[in-house]
C-alpha cells in the first residue's frame, strides 16, 4: 500500500508541475574538492592529465539556473509554444555566463575574466583587442550583447556550415517511451514516504544502477528505429561493468508541488574516497523571461570579422599574443 501510495504522490506531483506555463529551477553538483579529485583519480589520468584545481573549484562551486516559459503548460507545449528561455552559471564568486532566449532574439552576457581564472585559462582584456575586433569588445566587457538568432542561422550557411536540424520525437514515440519507463520504475524501484521537519513529505526511489539501467534500454529498444538519427543506446555490454550499487533520488514535496529532487551518486563511484557526490535540483515560482534593457545590438557578420580580427597572428591579443599551447 505505501509503495502505491507514494508513487501515486509523485506522479501527481509531477503531472502539477506540468501543468505549469513557466518553471524555474535551479542545478547544482553537491560535492567537495576532495571528492572531485578523488573521482577523476579512479579514471586513471595520463601524468599532467589530472582535473586542474581551478576546474575542481568551478565544479564544486557551480550552479546552474533554467527558466521556461510557454504559451501552454509545459507538458502540452511544442518547440514554437516557448516564448522566453534563460539559462545562468554562478560560481562563488558571481556569475560567469547567462543565456535568455524571447522570440528569435538572444541575449549573452559573459564575466570573460571570471571565467577564464576559473578554468585557468588566459583571457585577455578589451583594451588587448585590435580596433577590427569591433562589437567582439563588448562581449570581453561583460556587457549584455544581442542578436537575432536566424539571422545567425543565415549567415552560418552562407560560410557553408548549415545547421543541422534538431533531432525530434513524434507524439506517438514519446507516449511509447513514457509507458517504457513508467513500466521500468513500477516493477525495479523501491518508492518510501517519510515526514519531512518542516512539515514537507519526502518519497525516496531507490534501485540498483545497472539493473534499473538495463532493464530501462531493454524496454526502449524496440523502440530504437523511432528515434531520431544519433540517438545510440547503449548495449548490453556497455553496461555490463556499470555498477549495481543502489542509488536514492528523495523528492521533496510541498502541500504536494515537487520542491526539490536530490541524488546521491557516491555509491556509484565505488570508492571510500568519494564521500560526497549528488545532483541537486530546486524549483521555485516560475519566473518571467525578460530582456536586459542595456543590450547591445551585435552584426552577426561584424562579430564573426571581430572573431577574424581577433584570432590574427600578428595582430593579437596585446604585445605578447598567445603561445601555441596556451591557445
């Protein structure tokens, strides 16, 4: 009875979240350093390959922002119902990149300087670019810039790169591969209910990694002429060294709205030495997708010639340009 009753809550809990026409929620990597390093050790790097510290530190710290807004709840919605998408990386020290879709125009914001001592890369300066770089300056500033995104699209296939069309799922596919997993989960995965302290209800699923994983794609796979084309599953042999431990996805709910989803991953690093390893997933109140009053109108041609400019030899960036390595 408690199994029925809690996969019941969250799938009444995830059918109210569809039913939403804006949802926001935020990502990020619940770990430490330690964890980090100690995972990129089990992959067994070549000497001088091992995961940076200024990457260890961008990936313990990260977050990662969405919002989608439609014209229809999401669960009914189309690619041509999105009105406005928004997508923001922070780290600890603020944010590095934010994305905002509305109609056919982007938005880009990027703390290039950031960024670039995260990762521990070289990035130069505004003042560093050659007067030809023109609006590619305002990007290295940090301002808001914008531009038309088919316009974008035109002139790439005017350079000869058109773009390839994005892969889709017919209705009838979609509603096969919901069935699929909804099918996997009710037989493999373990549902428990428990009171939360602050008068939330938490539903944990809990299941076997590779036995929920291998089950999932034998479900899916007569169902894989339907896909699009570059949608490879795996086999399975490829996941026959996948581990089994067991992995707990805790779905916090509120008045019974989805809040929070968290997944513990450490299990299946197979490793004491990773102690903290999850995905974190917080929604709040849908936000409305706006455009930043200060942006800066870009010339697609002009900030592709600002690319061209700005990645000549001679005329790079500042006196001492970069090495070959450093680029």
């Amino acid at each position: 009875m408690e199994q029925l009753t809690a996969g019941q809550k969250l799938d009444a809990a995830f059918e109210k979240l569809g039913q939403e026409k804006t949802i926001s929620f935020e990502l990020d990597l619940d770990t430490d350093e330690r964890s980090l390093k100690a995972l990129d050790a089990l992959s067994d790097p070549e000497p001088g390959e091992e995961i940076p510290d200024e990457a260890v530190g961008l990936l313990s710290g990260a977050k990662v922002s969405f919002t989608m807004q439609s014209k229809k709840p999401i669960d009914e919605s189309g690619e041509e119902d999105y009105v406005g998408m928004a997508m923001k990386v922070s780290i600890e020290d603020g944010d590095v990149v934010e994305y905002r879709v509305i109609g056919d125009d982007v938005y880009v914001r990027t703390d290039t300087a950031a960024l670039g001592e995260a990762m521990g890369m070289p990035v130069p300066s505004a003042k560093d670019l050659p007067p030809e770089a023109g609006a590619l300056k305002k990007v290295l500033e940090g301002a808001w810039v914008t531009f038309d995104a088919e316009a974008m699209e035109e002139t790439a296939s005017g350079l000869g790169e058109e773009p390839s069309p994005e892969p889709t799922l017919d209705a009838k596919t979609q509603k096969k591969l919901l069935a699929a997993v909804r099918s996997t989960i009710a037989r493999e995965v373990e549902f428990k209910t428990a009171e939360g302290k602050d008068g939330s209800e938490h539903v944990t699923a809990t299941a076997p990694f590779r036995t929920l994983m291998t089950e999932l794609l034998g479900e899916i796979r007569p169902l894989a002429k339907s896909l699009p084309p570059g949608m490879e599953l795996p086999t399975e042999k490829d996941l026959k060294d996948a581990p089994n431990a067991e992995v707990t996805a805790d779905f916090t709910l509120n008045d019974g709205k989805l809040t929070e989803v968290y997944v513990d991953l450490a299990k299946l690093a197979e490793s004491a030495k990773v102690k903290k390893l999850g995905l974190k997933l917080r929604l709040g109140e849908g936000q409305t997708v706006k455009a930043p009053a200060d942006a800066t109108e870009l010339d697609v041609e002009e900030l592709l010639g600002g690319f061209g400019a700005a990645m000549m030899g001679e005329e790079g960036f500042g006196e001492e340009g970069f090495g070959e390595e450093e680029f």
